[in-house]
C-alpha cells in the first residue's frame, strides 16, 4: 500500500426514514471525479445517514419518562424524554457523573448518552439513536454496493481528549490486523499489537467528511490489502469483552 485518498461523496441530500439510502450513495459516488465503486474500495458511512434511513428517529414529544429517568434527569441535568431514550438503549450505566451519562448499550459499545443523538436529528424535539445492528446494516450496504463498508460513530476515548471516529459496524473489511506471534523489525516476536483497521479507516474519512455540510460519507482508496472476499467478521470484534474491560 503505497498511499491513501479520501473522498466525501458530493451532492447528497439530508437522509430521512425509508430512503434508499444504498442508492443515493451510489449516485453520489458516481459525481465523484473518479465515479463509482470498486471492489477494493471502502465506503464509510456516518452512522445517523444509517440510523435515519432505518427510522431510527424519535420525536422526544412521543417519549413518556419513567421515574428512574425522571430522577437521572433531575440529578444530572437533562431533558428526561432524552433519558428515558438512553436507558431505553442501555444495558448498564457505567459512569454517572456532572452530567454525563457514560453507557453500554445493547452492542456493548461503551460511550456517551448509549450513542442517543439530538445534533443533526432533523429537528430541534427529535432524537438519533444507533442502529439496531450496525454490522449487518454494513452488510446490506455492501451486498448493494459491492464494496467494502463501514459505519462509523465519534466516541470519547478515555485517557485523552476529544472525540475520533470509530467503527461500530463493518463488512468486507478486515477489522482487526492481529500481528502477535509476527516479528518487528528487529525480529522481536510482537505479543500485543492487534492494529484496528476499521476504527483508523474510519477515524480517516472523518478528516475530509463535512459533519455540517450534509457530507456523511467518504470514499477511502488504498486499503485494498485489507478488503476481504466476503462480509468478514464485522465490527463486533472490536468490542472488548466485559470481563476484560479494566476501567469501566
């Protein structure tokens, strides 16, 4: 792999539920200057593009809270529809604290608010949450395309500041590059070096995706080495196991 070109696909519109989300990425591929799709190429794809056109929008004026949201919503200062929204996706609250909400969702992602979005929404009163099944919302979107994709989320990353794209869905693409057992390049056998290829390519795209310019997909050449044959594994392999999981 000599080099890496990142593109965001120009000219699509604001996605909503029941759009054919598949092709009008593909029409807007085809407006790129090199149009279309190849095999080898990877598609990411921001994961609300994904989640609206799965109806995955909620009015919050629809949203009745319980008195468990009630009550995080009174501590930690938040509308309580948004948190009867959260705890509607989480599976446990890891961290509680000055008014954030630190989640493991139903996927096992960990992060802020279990991924429930209010910005880019298409409205003031509406809500974001993730998708059902990101990895095989890829799928779907491969199996159309005939590339390989990616669905990508911004996360916190503990121990450093600001927030970087990664990957909570994945096909087609190699998602985890597990060099133990290989040599560096002095030969030194390497033991913990898994590279997460998924989560880069997808942190990648992020650099050239306008988050407020309705651009929410970007082209990546030259990762072909990392392309698979078929849907692969999936991002699910990226989520570290509970009992592993030393900070949360």
């Amino acid at each position: 792999m000599s080099g890496l070109r990142a593109e965001a696909l120009p000219g699509l519109p604001e996605i909503g539920p029941g759009h054919d989300l598949a092709a009008l990425l593909s029409e807007g591929a085809a407006r790129l200057p090199e149009p279309g799709l190849d095999p080898t190429d990877v598609l990411v794809v921001a994961h609300k593009a994904v989640a609206k056109a799965e109806g995955r929008v909620v009015p919050l004026a629809g949203v009745l809270p319980h008195a468990r949201a009630r009550q995080l919503a009174a501590e930690h200062g938040k509308d309580p529809r948004l948190v009867e929204l959260i705890l509607s996706e989480t599976a446990e609250i890891v961290r509680a604290d000055a008014g954030r909400l630190i989640c493991r969702t139903h996927h096992g992602f960990v992060c802020a608010n279990a991924g429930v979005d209010q910005s880019n929404a298409g409205g003031v009163d509406h809500a974001v949450l993730l998708p059902v099944d990101p990895d095989a919302s890829a799928r779907a979107l491969r199996a159309r395309l005939g590339c390989a994709i990616v669905v990508a989320d911004s996360f916190g990353r503990a121990w450093r500041v600001g927030q970087a794209e990664v990957a909570i869905g994945c096909a087609g693409l190699l998602p985890v590059d597990d060099w133990r057992g290989r040599p560096d390049a002095g030969g030194r056998e390497l033991h913990a070096t898994l590279i997460a290829v998924a989560d880069e390519a997808a942190a990648a795209a992020d650099l050239v995706r306008g988050k407020a310019a309705g651009e929410p997909a970007v082209r990546l050449r030259g990762l072909g080495r990392f392309v698979l044959e078929d849907d692969g594994p999936g991002a699910a392999v990226l989520v570290r196991a509970k009992e592993q999981d030393l900070f949360g």
